[in-house]
C-alpha cells in the first residue's frame, strides 16, 4: 500500500493533519493503535485558544463548536479569602473557548468519514522505517501490513513509537505531584474557570457543559485513586475551592469518572529528522496547568500541513526545513508558561517558598503588567508567533 503521508496516531494531531492535508490536495492514510470508540470517549483536555478556534472554523470544524462550546472572557485567579478575575478580554482582546477534547475527536472523525478518509484503528505493531524513504508496518487482525509513504508523520502522543526514530536532544522535568482528575454530573459551581492556591494543594474548578464539571485537585505524585472516595474528593475540593468563603457554593453530584495525571515536562529537538516529522505530544508534553498540550498538538500541525503540502506536491522543501525551529519557538513558549502556572500554583516546598507563590499571585492578579502577561499566554499566541 502507498500513500503521499502515512500519519501515525488518530488523535488531534493525527486527525487535523490529515485533514489539513485534504484541503491541500495531499492523500493520507491514518494508523491508529485503540478503537475508534476508545479514542472518541477519553477524557482529556477541555479548552481551545482563540487561535485553535480560528483555525478549527476556517477549515469547516467550528460549527457544532460554536453552537454548543462556551466563550469564556478570562479567569479566577484564587488564594485563601481572595478571588480575583482576570479579564483577557478587556487585557488582549481575545478568550478561549471551552469544548472538551471528546467533542474534538469526533468533530475530526466525521469530517474524515465524510471525506472518505482511511482511518486504521484497532492496529498492532506499528513501527517506523528507513527515514531517508519511509515506510510503516503493522498489523491488523496479526497480517503484517506495509505503507509506503513520501513522509511520515508521528502523531503518536507521549508513548508512541516514533519520537524514538527521530535522533536528537530531549529536556525533561518531572514534578513531585500529579493530578486526580474528575468529571461529576452536575452544573458548574462557576461560570468561568476557577485555579486555587491553597495550601493542602492546587485545585481546578473547569466544566465541559451546562450539566458537566470538571475538577481537578492536586496530589502526590504515587496516589492510589482507591484512597479517594468520593467524599473524599468532594470535601478537599470544597476546602480549597473557598466553599462557603463570601457565600459562593461548590454543589456536588454523582461522579462519573476520576483518574490520576502524572505532570510532567518534555521537550524533543529536532522535531524532524529525514522524511519522518513529529507533532503533538509526540514530540513534547506540558504539565496541564495553563491547558497548552491540545493546544500546541493544534499549532504543531498548522504549520506541518503547508509544508507538507509543498514538499509532497511542489518538491519544495523550504518550509519542511523550517518547521521544526518555527515549531519549537511556539513549544518553548508554552513549556515556559505551562510551568510557571504550574510552579505558581501548586503545593511544593517549604513556608518560604508558599510565601513567594502567593507574593506572585497578588501581583499578577493586580498589576496590568503580571495580569496581561498571564491573560496573553494563556488566550494564546498567534500560530506563527
Ligand atoms: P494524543 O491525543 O495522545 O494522540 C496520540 C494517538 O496516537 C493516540 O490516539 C494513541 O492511541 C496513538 N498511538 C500511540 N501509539 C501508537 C502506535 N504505536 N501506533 C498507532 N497509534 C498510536 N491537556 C489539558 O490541557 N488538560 C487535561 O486535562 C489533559 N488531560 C490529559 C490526560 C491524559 C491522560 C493525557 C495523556 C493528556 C492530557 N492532556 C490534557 C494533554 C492533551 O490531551 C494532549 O496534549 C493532546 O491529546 C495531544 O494530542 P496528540 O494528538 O498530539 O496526542
Ligand atoms: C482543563 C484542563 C486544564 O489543564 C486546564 O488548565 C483547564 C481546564 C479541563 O480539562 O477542563
């Protein structure tokens, strides 16, 4: 079998790559190691940049976003007695948008189905070879399959295979926490995102809808989710979120999933090496405080397609030879401000640190300065920034 790109892993990345390819006039066959229900119902990231909507609606994948995810204007930035709202609106110009990754992969999926694109879920065995003249191989129902492709790309996420055939230097920080992660059945307590300082440990106060919240408390980095009750959740989650503090409520209701998130930092340079490329969490991976990573996965792939589109049809290399320094320049960025969110915001370290955390807060929180800073990165920069 051949195809123009042979792109592995059916994620965002995978997904609107391919689809940015079509638009572009370059064939595509995705291989994909879960099923494709799997894939559609994990639970993951919840908010777009204003960037990744724009690009998301300039290519046909923004109407059911539009309709049924939610603008939000900015933050709650919080701390014990204090909660105070930044507003990237009045300070950027621009919000972000909250629609969960599970609304995402299916947007991607039936915009691919109606395309008639091959999508190979449910693959064993994928590997990556000769990246001078590339080719995959896998297999589906234990028959070896061979791809033959002009490129390949690696959207394979954190644990695929094909950051390991793409020779070059990684950055790693791994932080002594980790989050436990719920969804409830239950309308948001908030109407926009609430972060919380405390000193039991971070909180997250996120929805995915009218009906859905989303919550997240900070944890020790070996938690065993069977020592969290749902009581327990709930009781922690409401001290740290302020239950009660100047009559806000935190209403609770049945939880519906929760799983524990290891935090923790990568960076591999190049993203390119031959005719195989890397995009998304294969090639990096952030902490979620700030909600970067699906982000990033977008932008990765907006500046790939063009250049794949050139270097496969025009035999034009100039923007392939580009990407990975125009991609890493926007993956730096947000490793930096995914870290310092993360840094400022969670329990770690003794009473002079927990004093410098919370010096940082008040400033950020009142001074234009700290307050356009956070608002400006956390709305996003431009996809070519
Ligand atoms: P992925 O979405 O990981 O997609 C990679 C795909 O490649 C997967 O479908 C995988 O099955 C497939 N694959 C892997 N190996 C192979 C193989 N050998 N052959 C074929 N296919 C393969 N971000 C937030 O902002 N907030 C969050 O709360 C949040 N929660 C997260 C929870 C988890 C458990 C994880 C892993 C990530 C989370 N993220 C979160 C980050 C965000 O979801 C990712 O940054 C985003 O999914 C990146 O998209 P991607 O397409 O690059 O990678
Ligand atoms: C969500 C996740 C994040 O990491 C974040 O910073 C904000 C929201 C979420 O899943 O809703």
């Amino acid at each position: 079998m051949r195809t123009q790109v042979a792109i592995i892993g059916a994620g965002p990345a995978g997904l609107l790559l391919s689809h940015l390819l079509a638009a572009g006039g370059v064939e595509s066959v995705v291989v994909e190691t879960r099923t494709r229900d799997y894939v559609e119902s994990r639970i993951r990231a919840g908010i777009l940049e204003h960037s990744s909507v724009e690009l998301l609606k300039s290519v046909g994948l923004g109407d059911r976003l539009t309709r049924e995810g939610d603008e939000h204007r900015g933050i709650y930035l919080q701390w014990p007695a204090e909660r105070h709202h930044i507003d990237f609106h009045d300070l950027v110009g621009r919000g972000v948008w909250v629609y969960g990754q599970t609304e995402v992969q299916k947007d991607l999926g039936r915009a691919r189905d109606a395309a008639g694109q091959e999508v190979r879920y449910d693959v064993r065995d994928t590997q990556v070879h000769d990246p001078d003249d590339p080719y995959v191989t896998f297999t589906v129902d234990g028959v070896e399959t061979r791809l033959d492709a002009d490129v390949v790309v690696g959207c394979d996420g954190s644990f695929g295979p094909t950051r390991s055939v793409v020779p070059g230097r990684t950055w790693e920080r791994t932080y002594g926490y980790s989050w436990l992660g719920v969804l409830a059945s239950v309308a948001p307590s908030t109407d926009e995102l609430i972060y919380a300082w405390h000193p039991d440990g971070f909180a997250l106060n996120s929805m995915r809808s009218p009906t859905v919240t989303r919550l997240y408390l900070q944890v020790p980095a070996d938690t065993d989710i069977g020592e969290w009750s749902d009581e327990r959740i709930w009781d922690a989650l409401a001290t740290r979120l302020g239950h009660g503090q100047d009559g806000w409520k935190l209403t609770r209701g049945p939880i519906t999933e929760k799983s524990v998130l290891p935090m923790r930092s990568l960076v591999q340079a190049p993203m390119r090496h031959s005719r195989v490329f890397l995009a998304g969490d294969a090639a990096h991976i952030v902490p979620p405080t700030g909600a970067k990573g699906l982000n990033l996965a977008v932008s990765d792939v907006a500046l790939l397609a063009p250049a794949l589109v050139a270097l496969v049809r025009e035999k034009d290399s100039r923007l392939a030879d580009e990407y990975s320094d125009r991609a890493l320049r926007r993956v730096w960025r947000c490793t930096h401000f995914s870290w310092w969110m993360t840094t400022m915001l969670h329990a770690s370290g003794d009473e002079f640190d927990a004093q410098l955390q919370l010096s940082q807060l008040r400033w950020v929180a009142s001074s234009v300065a700290g307050s356009t800073g956070l608002a400006e990165n956390y709305a996003g920069l431009p996809i070519g920034f």
